[in-house]
C-alpha cells in the first residue's frame, strides 16, 4: 500500500470506477472486489491494472491509496474498512471511489505524464463487485461503475429512480443509500432529493425531502420515517434537478446475519431508446413530482 503522489488526470482516473459509501456508522462492514478481465473478453487483452482507492470525509479527499496491481483472469478483494484503519481515517472517511487504471499510466506511485490513449468506452461494464456484510455474518452485493461523464462540470443532468419493493420487518433494517459524485475535479454541488413511498397498492405513504453532500453520500432507516401501518413491501420513486445521483437498496436482518443489497435500475445512459425520447420522459417525469405539493 502506498500513497498516489503528484498530480491527477481525472480522464485516466474515471476510465473504470466506482464510488462506494462506507456504512461503518451503520453497522455494516464495506468490502469492493475488482478483476483485471474485460466483460466482454474482446478488448484489452493483456492488461494489467493498478487498483487505486480514493477517500473522502465531509466532501474532502483525504488521500489516494494504491492497494493492488490485478492483472487477466485475477480478481482482488479490497477490504475497505482495512485501509481506512490502517490509514488512521476510521473516525471520519465516509465515501470512497475504486479506480483501476491500465499499468501503463503509473510508475513509481505517479501518474504518468502521457496523453491518454484510451476513453470510457474502452472500459465501459468494468463494474465493482460492492459487498457489505455484519460481523460474524453473510455479505450482499451489488455491481455498478461510475456512467460515462457522470455529474460532468457544465452539464445539465438529473436524477430519477423508481424501486423494486423494499422489505419493512421488524427484525430487519432497511436503508436507501443515495451517492452524490462527479467525473470533474473540485466538484462542490449537493442535492435535494425528493423521495415519495407507496404501498402495494400504490397508496403513497409520505414524502421526503434530505440533501445529499458532493462526493459523499445520505442515507435513511425506513422505520424512521414510515408508520409500522405502512405494510411489509413499500416502493419510492426518487428525483432530483441538477443532479445525477446513483441509488443503493440495503436490507439488513442482524439477528440471521443477512444482508441484502440492490440498484434500483441501470442509469439512463444504458436504456436501448434513443437518447432523446429517454431525456424527454424521465424530464417530465422528474418535473411532475417536483410539482406536486404533496402525493
């Protein structure tokens, strides 16, 4: 393990990452798995990447930490809890982002100095294996990477989520975790984010509203906002103007150790319509409940 020194390409650091919120203070253990193969198996062979992890508190970097070299048909664990510890960073780090970058852009704990031969598309679905886990107890897990120019300085994006149904017992903590990050340099901006929750039978049950800090996260405990009446399933729809956010479902039952992890849908970047017919309804979608008063 070692620190990144000098200065940062952020086009080399966003070619394959993944921002991931440490959930320490929510009693859970923050794992992230990373492999050197392509997904597709038809681009960079070859390959090896140096795997880079970048720590944030309150909005600020703390440090990037170089923890592996993963190269074809290895994979590396990275316990994340681990490196904040052994950084001394466990009373305040609660948001970080792994990075893998092709071998060839680092040397000596610098990156390079080189134009950069490769684009986004060159690594697109180079997805993190993200995992959270109670002591003594099983993992869940998610996969997703950062989207192509995602929250990019000048650009006009926007945030929609609707859910698959979130499980409400009483044995069981059930969370939505909400990431505010950015492929730009110095990016400051927060989001409001306004969440509405509806029974089976589509009965909303509440509205909420939380701000969620640049290069951090927000998280909510249902059964602190929701009456015990509400029902055992529950769905949200989630937006926000100005801001893209990336959603993340987590179902905890300490008493089984179990845990349960999930996205709510793939960014729009992803859908197979056109670009502007996707824009125009998730636009009307967002402004409608932005207009409303009250569901």
């Amino acid at each position: 393990m070692s620190l990144l020194k000098g200065p940062t390409n952020y086009s080399i650091l966003h070619l394959a990452s993944t921002p991931i919120a440490i959930m320490a203070k929510q009693g859970l253990r923050t794992f992230a798995g990373v492999t050197g193969d392509d997904p597709s198996n038809t681009r960079n062979a070859g390959t090896s990447f140096v795997v880079l992890v970048s720590f944030f508190a309150e909005s600020n970097l703390l440090g990037r930490i170089i923890v592996a070299t993963v190269g074809p048909c290895e994979h590396y664990f990275i316990d994340i809890d681990q490196e904040v510890a052994e950084n001394g960073w466990q009373d305040i780090a609660s948001f970080c982002v792994v990075h893998r970058i092709p071998s060839q852009y680092i040397s000596e704990d610098r990156i390079v100095n080189m134009p950069v031969m490769h684009s986004h598309e060159d690594f697109s679905m180079y997805r993190t294996v993200v995992q959270y886990a109670v002591d003594s107890g099983s993992m869940g897990s998610v996969t997703y990477e950062t989207p192509p120019n995602f929250n990019r300085v000048g650009g006009n994006p926007s945030f929609l989520s609707f859910s698959n149904k979130i499980y409400i017992h009483p044995d069981c903590d059930s969370y939505l975790i909400f990431l505010n990050y950015s492929v730009s340099p110095n990016y400051t901006k927060s989001a409001d984010v306004n969440i509405e929750f509806y029974n089976t039978t589509g009965v909303c049950m509440g509205r909420h509203l939380i701000s969620v800090p640049a290069l951090d996260f927000s998280c909510i405990r249902m059964s602190d906002l929701l009456p015990k009446s509400s029902g055992p399933f529950l769905s949200f729809a989630a937006v926000s103007a100005g801001t893209a956010l990336l959603p993340i479902s987590i179902v905890v039952n300490r008493c089984l150790g179990g845990v349960s992890v999930e996205h709510s849908h793939p960014p729009q970047g992803y859908l197979l319509a056109d670009w502007p017919i996707v824009n125009r309804i998730k636009t009307e979608a967002v402004n409608t409940i932005l207009g409303r008063e009250s569901c």
